[in-house]
C-alpha cells in the first residue's frame, strides 16, 4: 500500500511539474533539467535555463545550456547577446571544424549542455587541457539579471556605502583580481572584458578606492551612476567618479591611466 502511494504521488508531482509555465520564451524544448549550485561565486553571466542558443537573433537552434552556466557575453545589442563557452576535446579532436549534433557539452567533467545540430567550431590547448570554442546568440531573457555585474554596481551604488569593507563580498563573488595598475594611494580590483570580441580582452570594470573608500570606477559599459562625472579616455573606456572627489586628482588619475595603457598596448 505505502508503495501504490508513492507511486501516485510521484505522477502528481511529475504532471504538476509539466504544467508549471516557462518564463523564458526561448526554450522550445527543454530536455535538460535545471541545477543549482548554492555557495557558488557568480564570476559573470549565468544563464537562466535551460537555454537555447542560435546561430543569430531567432535563427537555428545549435546548442542548448544548464541553468546557471557560466557563459561570456557580449552587451546587449536588440535583445540578444552573443556568447561563448568551451567543451572539453580529446587530443584527437584537436583541429576539427565541428562537433555532432547530440553530442554532450563538458566543461572540467561536468555537463553544462547539448549540441542539438552540427556546428563549426575553434579548437584550443591550454597547456593542460583541449577545449572547443562554442559561440551563439541568445535573448537577453536567458541570462540572469543577478549574474550582470553592471547591473549589481548599479544596485551597489544606491546603497551610498562606498566603504571597501562594504564591497568585500561583491568583489569576492565577481572573482575580481587586485591591482590593475600601480599607482601612489589608489587600491583598485578588476575583471576582464568578455573574449568573444577581443581574444586578449582588456577591463570591464576596475574599481577605484583611496583610504578604503571608494571613489570612482574604470569601465569598458555604460553605466548609471548618481552623483558622479564621467571622462571617456583615449582608449575605449570610460572613468567615473563621484562628485565628491577633487577634480585635480580627477585628471591626474586620468592622465596617469592613460599613458598607462600607451605603455601596455
């Protein structure tokens, strides 16, 4: 008798399951279930899946992504962001143009997706692992919100505690690196621009503090931040800082990090 029971309330909860509505308009067929990873730093962009990616806005299904894969992602252009990640090769496939449809995707042993038609791909070695580039397009509802650093600076900001103490966790969850550059007074924490559109991508966003609190940010995106004043660089960056901070160590900074990136081009 116990068993009958749960076996009938297991095909509930399988119908009920069925039934639930899919926020995400992208997904035609969802044959991977969603994971959770708890205690997981973001890095960057995760998707909210499963997830298609295409060949081009609304195009031809080529692969299909876990829930919170870690992706890079270019900005959104009209709804959509271009993106890339890697599988893992043999040696053996080192060199080839494709990968199968139905085919596993596998990043360090783990399965993040499914090929779900042929697709042309790059090849890699590491040093240490063989790896495929696997680049596609998909909308912008299949990214979440949360995992868009830009998008928690922002949400940051409004908060008005520009404290360092106050940005630890934030720093620690981007996976951000210390110092990108040395200058007198200035402690500065960064991550770095996706790779799809540069191969040796440069910032996306650098964090600027000065006694442990800060006072303006480098960056590669657009930004909306209160009480600030915002210069665009000589290279493709912008810095801004708050109103707050004197306008002289405004410019010395910024000559500073100019002729800083003349040196490292």
């Amino acid at each position: 008798m116990k068993y009958k029971f749960y076996v009938i309330f297991s095909i509930l909860i399988l119908f009920s399951c069925k039934n639930e509505n899919k926020k995400d308009s992208e997904i035609e067929n969802e044959t991977i279930p969603k994971t959770t990873e708890k205690n997981q730093h973001l890095i960057g962009e995760r998707i909210d899946g499963p997830a298609n990616v295409r060949d081009k806005p609304n195009g031809k299904i080529l692969f299909e992504l876990k829930d919170n894969t870690l992706v890079e992602c270019t900005p959104l252009n009209k709804n959509w962001h271009q993106i890339l990640v890697y599988t893992d090769i043999n040696p053996k496939e080192y060199g080839t143009d494709s990968l199968k449809k139905g085919r596993s995707i596998i990043t360090n042993n783990e399965t993040i997706g499914i090929i779900k038609n042929t697709l042309v791909v790059d090849t890699g070695y590491d040093g240490k692992n063989y790896y495929a580039i696997l680049l596609g397009y998909t909308h912008k509802n299949n990214i979440k919100p949360e995992s868009i650093i830009e998008n928690v600076v922002e949400k940051k900001l409004h908060e008005k505690n520009y404290n360092l103490h106050n940005w630890d966790k934030f720093i620690r969850n981007f996976d951000m690196e210390r110092d990108a550059f040395n200058y007198e007074g200035i402690e500065s924490f960064y991550n770095y621009e996706n790779s799809i559109e540069d191969p040796s991508p440069g910032f996306r966003i650098v964090l600027l503090f000065e006694k442990k609190k800060l006072i303006g940010l480098l960056h590669s995106r657009t930004l909306a931040i209160p009480y600030s004043e915002t210069h665009i660089l000589d290279w493709p960056y912008f810095i801004t800082f708050f109103k707050s901070y004197s306008r002289d160590k405004q410019l010395r900074l910024i000559n500073f990090i100019n002729k800083w990136f003349q040196g490292v081009d």
